[in-house]
C-alpha cells in the first residue's frame, strides 16, 4: 500500500515542546504547537508521526501511532500535554498513512508552568514533498518594519546533506519610496536529512533602517520546504505563511475586507521571475454588509507591473494612502468584504511593458484587525490558491464550533460563473468534543464568482452549521473539535480562520483548506 507522506516543519519559535524553551519576544513564556492531521482518503488507516531534533537526528522513542483512524476523522497532539517524553528543544516531524492526510500546524504561546496556552498564535499547513523544492520564493520579508520581522525556517526533506544554501532579499517600492537595501547570497547552514533551521531578520541591519520585500531560499543541492513566520512583538501578533516553489498565471484570495467591522486585509503578490511580470487585481463584494461613500458596490479591477523578483503589497487598513488601496478610487468602499482573484496579463490600457506571455506569479495575504481598547486585535495569513488546485472537494483538518471560546470561520470561493451548491460533512474527534464521532451533512448555496462564509460564532447572533444545530449538544454543552469535507458542483478553493477572544490579543490561527481530488 502506497504511503502518503507529509512533513511538518518544528523549529525553535514553533515548537517548545515542554514548557521549558523561552521565548525570545516575551518574557516569562515559551513556545510550543498544536497539530491536527485529517485522513481525506476513502478508508481507514494508521498514521505515524516520527519526530526529528535540531540536528536532524530521529527520536525514535518519541514516535507515535494512531490506528484505524476512519475517513475524514481526526486526531490532534498538543505538544505540551501529550508529548512529554521529547526533550526540550526544536523539532521537525514526518507524518505518513495509508491513506491521503493533511495536517494544520498551531504555534502557541505558554505561560512558564502552564499548559493553557495564550496569545499571540498562528497556524500553516503541512508540507507534501511536492510542495519543496530547490528554490522557494517568499512573497514577504520584513526587517524592523513597523514593529514587524520575519523568520524563515527551513527543513530539508531529502536523504541528503543541504549544502550551499543562500538567501537572496529584493525590497520593494511603498509610496515612491524603496524598503531597503537588496542583500543577496546570505548564507545558510548546512543541514542535516530532516533537520530544520531558523533564519531571523530581527538583527538583519543589513537590510537597511527598514525592509519590507520578497525573498528567495536557494538550495541547489537538496529540496527544502518553507515556511515564514510574520512576528510584531509590540502589538502580539504573530502571522504565518508557507512558501511557495512554483507561481500560477491566475490565483485566488477567498476573502479581502476594508473597514469590516474592524478587519482588514494587507494583500502581497509577488514575481518569482527575473522580467516583468504584468497582474490584473479584481475585487468583488459579497454580501450585504458592503458599504460605499460614493460610486456603487461592484467589482473593482485594476492592473499593475511587477519587476522581476519584486512584490507589489496593497493595503486596506486604517492608514491606507490612495497609493495603497484600490478601492478608494471610483468605487469608494468604506466597507468591503469579498474576494480577490489575481491574473497575470499580457496587455493593458493602463500598464506598458507587459511580458509576450503570462508569468507565473504567487500571493499572500495578512488579515488583521485594529489594535486597542476593546478591539479583537487578530492576526492571520494564508496562501493565494492557484486556479490548478481548484477542485470540486475541500477538506480543513481543523474545525471549532463552541469549543472553550475557540470558533471557525471557513470561507468558501466559487472560481466559476456559475450559482452551485456545496455539502459540508463535519466529523467531530473522538476524545474533546461534546458528542464525539458523530458525522452531519448540511448544504448551502454558494454563488456564482461569490463566496460563502461559514461562522461559528456567535457575534451578531449563531448562524453557523454546528452552532445552530442542537445534535450537537448533550443540552449543557455543545462543544465540537473536528474536521470538514466540503463537495460542491464547481471548483472551489477556500481557507480558514480559527480564534477566540482572549486578553485582547491575536488569538487568530489562519491556514488554506486542503483541496482534493
């Protein structure tokens, strides 16, 4: 039988895996991680997790097994509490099954002594070995950029030694003015088979006063996979992204927010090519919670030149320029909720210079919300989705509804002109939920090039699938820890966020939903 393989990166701000390992950014805690695996395939299977320390030895005495493990169950390992027999220190980890699985990464912050975990949080995706390679690009770097940095961990996933591994820095260009200096062929330790290190940009004073850019990990002698931690110590928060190894000539953003309800989004596309790259942004609403101060609620495109290697960030905070934001133009949006699809053209009426032929570009996005008195202040990043993966059936290996303050919002976007409609099959896990192995279908509409937005909050009143259906609860509680398998009549592609309002502070975990076959 055919084992499919997913390698989870564990690096030293990821995974203190007792409470033990400080935490550099704030006194008196430490990091550890959460991860829940999904099995998406058609029938049971056992699932292996096999545990490698920071210098790519294998602790085999901390191996761990979950057998039997049925489709679309799943089960979830809080470091701190179930895997104390590892020491402390940085890990890296290699899950494999029988069957097809996906995993979510959380990073947790812990009090010293406590494993009740506190904000700032984050979450990525596992890593299949196709998603490593020998070049991966970083859509975002930043160096003392507004209180943000960033850290670049990297792991090598093959059975040779990674040698000669650099990594090159491009800024880019906000308001007319360059964010750093452009610094190349910084080098890389070498490392081990499964072995993963930590790259920061906190002490990068190379990079200039500040630098806010793209970046490239080369390694010519072993595939790596990425993945970008997005810290602001200042207003803990704490965002994080999986690099990228190839473009896409069309991506989608499942959703992009300007002034909702205190949300907003910082859109980054980047050029992972060494010529210009020309993209078409289009912007469409969904809902009824849009709201303009002049012109009218309608989709909103505009196209752009991107420089070889170069990113291109718009920006729909609170502090946005015209420069910044694309929808203060015609259609000024004072709120906007919706979507963004991202093109890569080879004409314009508005931009010269654009390449023969579409280049392949990639895509990140930041949601946070607004810092201060009774303000949620979340944080979260996910993925732009190449038009490659859509498919007619998602999976997120992580849902909440209910569960201690925690709650999803799975969002859900139609790449199609054409109404359809969608099953969501949730599977609630066998030890934490309130009705445990229990699995419900629900359908919803979702509209043509629109999206839909699962909520299983409670703010503006229950409205989600689980929260409003009381089969969930044994009448005192209705608490749900699981996972989702969404079949729709189009292609699709989605993400999710996960948070709770804790201490005012980022308690936001976003991650992309696992498209499937």
């Amino acid at each position: 039988m055919k084992k499919f393989k997913l390698s989870i990166i564990i690096s030293m701000l990821l995974v203190a895996i007792i409470v033990s390992t400080s935490s550099a950014q704030y006194s008196g805690f430490s990091w550890g991680t959460t991860y829940q695996i999904v099995n998406i395939g058609s029938g049971a299977t056992d699932i292996s997790v096999r545990y490698y320390d920071s210098a790519g030895a294998e602790d085999a005495d901390a191996a761990r097994t979950f057998t039997d493990v049925n489709a679309g169950a799943s089960v979830k390992v809080i470091q701190v509490r179930d895997d104390t027999s590892l020491g402390n220190g940085s890990y890296s980890a290699l899950v494999s099954a029988g069957q097809p699985v996906a995993a979510i990464v959380n990073q947790e912050l812990y009090p010293v002594g406590s494993t009740s975990p506190q904000p700032p949080f984050s979450s990525y995706s596992g890593i299949t070995p196709e998603q490593s390679g020998n070049e991966v690009f970083l859509p975002v770097a930043m160096y003392n950029y507004y209180t943000y940095y960033t850290e670049i961990i990297i792991m090598n996933t093959e059975g040779s030694d990674a040698t000669g591994i650099t990594i090159d820095y491009y800024p880019t260009t906000v308001n007319g003015t360059v964010m750093g200096n452009q610094v190349l062929n910084v080098a890389v330790d070498t490392l081990k088979p499964n072995q993963s290190i930590t790259v920061s940009q906190k002490e990068m004073s190379q990079l200039g006063i500040r630098f806010l850019g793209s970046a490239v990990v080369d390694s010519p002698n072993a595939k790596v996979a990425v993945v970008v931690n997005q810290h602001s110590p200042t207003n803990y928060k704490l965002m994080t992204y999986n690099g990228f190894v190839q473009g896409t000539t069309k991506a989608y953003i499942p959703n992009h927010m300007r002034g909702y309800f205190g949300y907003y989004n910082s859109l980054t596309i980047a050029n992972p090519n060494s010529s210009s790259a020309c993209v078409r942004l289009t912007y469409s609403p969904s809902g009824s919670y849009n709201v303009v101060s002049s012109g009218s609620v309608g989709s909103v495109s505009v196209d752009y030149k991107i420089d070889g290697y170069k990113n291109l960030n718009r920006y729909d905070g609170p502090t946005a320029s015209d420069n910044q934001s694309d929808l203060d133009d015609s259609n000024v949006y004072t709120r906007f909720f919706g979507s963004v699809t991202i093109e890569s053209i080879t004409s314009s009426t508005t931009v010269t210079g654009c390449p023969a032929s579409a280049l392949p570009i990639v895509a990140i996005t930041n949601g946070e919300s607004i810092s201060g008195s009774n303000l949620d202040s979340q944080s979260g990043s996910f993925n732009g989705i190449s038009n490659s993966d859509a498919t007619t059936k998602l999976a997120s290996p992580m849902i909440y509804s209910g569960f201690y303050g925690y709650y999803t919002s799975t969002v859900v976007q139609n790449t199609t002109n054409i109404e359809t409609s969608c099953t969501f099959t949730y599977t609630s896990d066998s030890v934490e939920s309130t009705i445990k192995n229990r699995t419900e279908a629900y359908v919803a509409t979702l509209p043509a090039n629109g999206i839909i937005n699962i909520y299983e909050g409670t703010k503006g009143g229950a409205r989600g699938h689980i929260n409003t259906d009381t089969d969930w609860s044994n009448g005192t509680y209705a608490r749900f820890n699981g996972s989702v398998v969404i079949e729709c009549g189009q292609p699709v592609v989605g993400y999710a966020n996960l948070e709770a309002d804790i201490l005012m502070k980022d308690s936001m975990y976003s991650f992309n939903l696992v498209n499937l076959p």
